[in-house]
C-alpha cells in the first residue's frame, strides 16, 4: 500500500533535503515493507508491537506525514472521531479525553471535539455534522443521542455512524455503554461517614433530572439505610456540579446555626465551592465540619484540606470508551454495558466524629429538592 502518487512524488507533506520523504523510506528504515507500514499507521492492532515500534521510531526520524486525504479517498473514511461534552470547562473531562486521544491515536484516527454547552443549535449543527459524514463515529459524554433531551423524549437523529455512550448512561439506547457504578460509589462514600460516626450527614445534589444525580441520590438513600440512618429531606441541598453552587450550598449551611457534621458533595468542584465557603465563615473543615467529593479532579488533592472522595478511572474511561468504538468501526463486535471499578480516596476533609468539636444536627428546615 504505497502512499506516493502516479508521478513517483510522494504523498507525504514534509520534505527531506531535495525531495519528500516517501513511505518507501520509513519502510527501508524499519526493515518492513510498506504495507506494513500503512498497517501500523491504519490499523495498528494488525501489527507486531515490535514492527510497529520499529515503524513509529523511522517515522519520528524521518519526519515522514502521511497524505490523510488520500488515505481517506481509498477508504472512503475520515479517521476522525467526534467527541460530544456537555460542558469543555469543566475540568473533569480533561483524563477522559486524554483517554481517548491515547487510544484513537494508537488506530490512526484523529478526534473532534464539540462543546455542546446546553445549546441546542450547537447540537444541531453536530447532528448535521455527523450525519453528512464529516466523522466515522461519535463518543456522546452528553448523556442522550442528538435530538432527544435527558429523558429521552424526541426523536434521535438519524445519524448512521457508530455511537458509544461514556459516562453518562443513556436509556433505552442500543449502542455500547461506558460508565461506573454511581450509585455503588454514593452508597459507599455514604456508609464511610457513617462509619466514622456521623449521624447528621448533608447531601448536595448534581443537576435535576440528570441521570447521574438520580443514580447517586439512591445511593445516599441505600448507604443511610445500611446504617440504620433516617433519610431526612432537609439535609438535601440543590447543587448542579459546579464551584458556584457549592458555594451555595455552604452559604445555606453557614446560615444556621446548627449544622450536620458531614457533608456528601456529588462533584468534587461542589465540595470545594462548600470548602471555601465554610472556611471564609470561620469554621474548620473538618473540625467543624467534614466534607467529601465525588470524581477525583486534579485539584482535590491539593486543595485545602485536601478532599475524601471517590476516583473515577477517568483516563480508562476514556480508553475504553475509544477501544469500544474503534472495534465498532472496524467491525468487530462489542459488549453493550462496561462498569469500571471506583475507588475510595481517603484524605484530610473528612475526620471521625469524636475527633471534631461538637456540634448539633441540623434542625431548622430549608426546602428540599429531591431528585426525580
């Protein structure tokens, strides 16, 4: 599979002394022949990880580019992947997509990134994108297919491309499904602090209606259970994952008087909004007040105190979610449900009661929201 043209002038876009580097050269430099270097460049998992070092290393030395264009009008494919985010600045995303520019990498896609940003125009726009066959396949983090809202109400659009769902789970669709287990993980960060004694512990909720919220409400609801706890709907604060309404939340919390001893944030971004708040007010955390998170971003270990909270494999997410797609484009079969394992991070947010400096239960009653 040779990538010059008929005129013996190669494809490729970087120019070594007098002429082009030609695929011929990486081949001669790694001691394969040139359909094994378009192998490893295509379809890697085709290839020995001995060649394809071999072929990776002449490439580098060479400086040799392969011509996309002409690779595309071969095979009638883009080698590109679109990646749909509810929300670019939030910093969770950043391993997930990582993840998954290490894995199309390795196949020889590249990705695009869209940043839906709750528009609907922008997600039209996307639909149309996908749907005119501007990419091979689409890794939806949105948490519903193009045309439908998080309920599921609406007609998807026709989009006859590969799908993948990752992270958010989307109901009712057939196409493979990443994620963790949500409501594993809140029951199990829920019984921790209830195995450090607390019996007053607030929970601050994710956005309404969103599928991850309702999965993590339930079990807050499951790990109060086990430990024989009251479910009480005044310690249920509203939050949407972000900073801002973490801040919120410790506003709410400051204002009274008596207060929970721990605090259940279902984003880490929420529980350092809370952090920041509690502190400025004068309280100590966890002195006063223990406060856990939920993902593991970059900036819960190093913010102060440091965050309790549970790890999602967010590069693996993004990994699999890719290696999910990648068979899918070339035509091997995939499983439809994947769960990655989390983890429990303990760290100085969080401290057994007795150790704290006591304080009462909350008792004065602010309107709940509970998730539906």
């Amino acid at each position: 599979m040779d990538e010059s043209g008929p005129s013996g002038k190669s494809n490729g876009a970087v120019v070594s002394g007098s002429r082009a580097v030609r695929i011929q050269d990486v081949a001669r430099l790694a001691e394969v022949s040139t359909a094994t270097v378009s192998r490893a460049l295509a379809s890697p998992e085709r290839v020995s990880p001995e060649a394809r070092a071999r072929v990776l290393e002449a490439i580098a030395k060479t400086g040799y580019v392969p011509n996309p264009a002409a690779r595309s009008l071969r095979s009638q494919k883009t080698y590109m992947v679109l990646v749909v985010l509810p929300d670019l600045a939030n910093t969770f995303f950043s391993r997930i997509l990582r993840g998954i520019e290490e894995r199309l990498f390795e196949a020889g896609y590249g990705m695009i990134i869209s940043d839906l940003d709750g528009s609907p125009e922008k997600e039209a726009h996307f639909a149309a994108f996908t749907a005119a066959g501007r990419v091979d396949g689409a890794i939806l983090l949105n948490g519903h297919l193009f045309g439908q809202n998080r309920e599921g109400k609406g007609a998807p659009a026709r989009i006859g491309i590969p799908l993948v769902a990752l992270c958010e789970a989307i109901p009712f669709a057939d196409i493979p499904q990443i994620e963790i287990d949500n409501r594993g993980a809140a029951r199990r960060m829920t019984g921790h602090l209830a195995s450090l004694g607390h019996r007053s512990i607030a929970y601050v909720s994710g956005p309404q209606n969103n599928v991850l919220e309702r999965e993590r409400f339930l079990g807050y609801q499951d790990g109060l259970e086990a430990a024989g706890l009251p479910f009480d709907p005044a310690l249920v604060l509203p939050g949407d994952y972000t900073i801002e309404s973490g801040r919120a939340a410790g506003q709410v919390l400051v204002a009274h008087s008596t207060r929970p001893t721990a605090v259940f944030c279902t984003s880490d971004e929420m529980a350092i909004g809370l952090m920041r708040t509690l502190l400025s007010a004068g309280l100590k955390v966890p002195g006063d007040i223990s406060v856990a998170g939920f993902d593991d971003i970059e900036f819960a270990a190093v913010a102060e105190p440091a965050l309790t909270t549970i790890r999602q494999p967010r590069r693996e997410l993004g990994q699999t979610a890719a290696a999910v797609l990648i068979d899918l484009l070339q035509g091997r079969p995939s499983p439809l449900r994947i769960r990655l394992e989390t983890e429990l991070v303990l760290r100085d947010s969080v401290a057994p009661l007795q150790t704290m400096e006591k304080a009462p239960a909350m008792t004065t009653r602010t309107k709940a929201i509970k998730p539906t």
